[in-house]
C-alpha cells in the first residue's frame, strides 16, 4: 500500500489509475480510525477496482472553543488499519499543503448547517464542505464512502453534489453498531461503565420514535416518546432530538418520503450521536 504524502504524489497515483480506467473508491476521514471507518474503506475495495483513504484532520471545521491540536494523530496506526482492509492508497496531506493561499473565497453549507449539530458549531460544516470538495476534486473518486452516522454532514455532502454537479456517486453505509445497538465511535471509550450501560438507549429512544413515525406521521409525538425514554432511563442530558426530513432537512410533512430521527446527549461529559433513516411513503 501506497502512503502519499503531497498533493504532487496524489496526482500521480490518480493519473495511472485513470489511464489504467479503473474505478476509484475514495474514503474521506480524519484519522483516529475505528470499525466504521473500516467498514467504509471494505466496502470501497469491494465495489471498485482501488481504494483510497484520506487522513487529514482538516483545521477549517474546527471551532474557536475546539482544540485542532488536540485531536489524535497516529497515521502509522492508521496506515496499517486501511491496509488491513484492502485499501490501496493512502493520501496524508499537510495542512500547508492543503491550504497553501487562502484567497478570501468561501463556501457557505447554508440552511441545512444551522440546525442539530451544525446549531452549536457555527462555520463547521462550511469547513467540512471546502475539504471535502477539495478532496473530490483531488482525488476525483468514482464512488465515495460515508457514515450513516454522520447524516447532517452526508445530507449536506449530497446536497452540494446535486447542486454543484460534482461527477462522483455518493454511497452511504448504514451505521455500525455494538450488539447492543450502541453506535460505534471513538467516542465511546470515553464512557465509565456505568454510563457505558446507559448508552444503548439513545437508540432504543430512536426505535421508539420511528415506530410512532411510521403509524401516525406525528413527529412531535415521536420526539416526546424519545426524550421520555432517554430522561427515564439515563442520567444524560439531551442536547436534540429531531425528526426532519431527509436530505433536506426540515419540517415533516405530507409530501414527506424520508424520515431523520437524530439524537445528540450527553452521556456524562460525552457527547453521543445516532440516528435512524426511515421510509414514509408520502403523497
């Protein structure tokens, strides 16, 4: 497996491999890899004839009150994690040479980043755009891979394609779960035992509500069936729950065809995302 580490070197690798006209499977992350990760990345090699992984921790989506420097850093681990998987190639930029000008030109994420995790964290997601339409531009991927998990990022990633007219198909993997239907994160090991045990209700509230969703359609009844179960069976404080339609993200209506439930609470001092996409029919 190849490590690139300049966006000279990128360029080379995708040149061959389009002279070679093979497909590219492309997993954008920051690092600190775990299973979901990896599960993107084996699905990349599965569905395409190479795969490549980016290992960036992008300063543009941090916040004024977010510690850039403190995120973790270990590409060697990283490396051998995508090479576990079967992926081919891993690009591993410097910040410098990401953003070697900055011109004074922006992209705004717009309505869709004011909401959920986007209300509280003013300008990431427009962070998460630059580099993320950096990156397909660099890459210039025929398939690239995201988490469930993340679905404001990935409605807001499938927005900017279908507006923009980026040439690449998006694919979205279900999120990954412990057996006990906790979403997995690097976030979870965070957790004392004890918080650890309350955590899969998060996602037995979001069952809850998707159920009442389906038979009645009545998102504020779903959202108050949610927050009843995490406040009875959790000391977490709850940060939202939404249900929103998808991918545009707002009010449910008639015409509704997909469904968001997301959840985000505090589990002690960690903060804990999930959410489950369902089908409503509409009208």
């Amino acid at each position: 497996m190849q490590v690139l580490k300049t966006i000279a070197e990128l360029r080379t690798w995708v040149a061959a491999k389009q002279n070679e006209k093979q497909t590219i499977g492309f997993v954008p992350t920051m690092g600190a890899l775990h299973e979901g990760h990896l599960t993107l990345a084996a699905a990349a090699k599965k569905e395409n004839d190479v795969a490549i992984m980016s290992v960036f921790v992008n300063p543009t989506q941090f916040g004024p009150n977010e510690d850039f420097d403190a995120y973790p850093r270990d590409l060697a681990r990283d490396v051998e994690l995508a090479s576990s998987v079967g992926v081919d190639a891993v690009f591993a930029p410097s910040v410098d040479d990401m953003y070697p000008h900055d011109g004074g030109i922006r992209l705004l994420a717009g309505r869709q980043a004011t909401i959920l995790c986007g209300a509280s964290r003013p300008g990431h997601f427009d962070g998460v755009i630059q580099v993320v339409s950096k990156l397909f531009h660099l890459v210039q991927p025929t398939h690239a891979y995201f988490g469930q998990k993340d679905a404001q990022q990935v409605a807001i990633i499938q927005t900017m394609v279908r507006d923009f007219n980026f040439p690449v198909t998006l694919r979205i993997i279900p999120v990954v779960r412990e057996e006990d239907g906790l979403a997995k994160s690097s976030r979870n090991i965070y957790l004392s035992e004890a918080e650890r045990a309350e955590a899969p209700n998060i996602y037995a509230a979001l069952q809850m509500a998707r159920d009442i969703v389906v038979k009645t359609n009545d998102a504020a009844a779903a959202v108050q069936a949610a927050r009843n179960h995490i406040e009875s069976t959790t000391n977490g404080r709850i940060d939202y729950i939404e249900v929103l339609s998808y991918p545009d993200l707002a009010q449910v209506n008639e015409q509704t065809t997909d469904v968001l439930i997301a959840a985000a609470v505090y589990i002690g001092t960690t903060r804990l995302i999930d959410n489950i996409l369902v089908s409503v029919g509409g009208k």
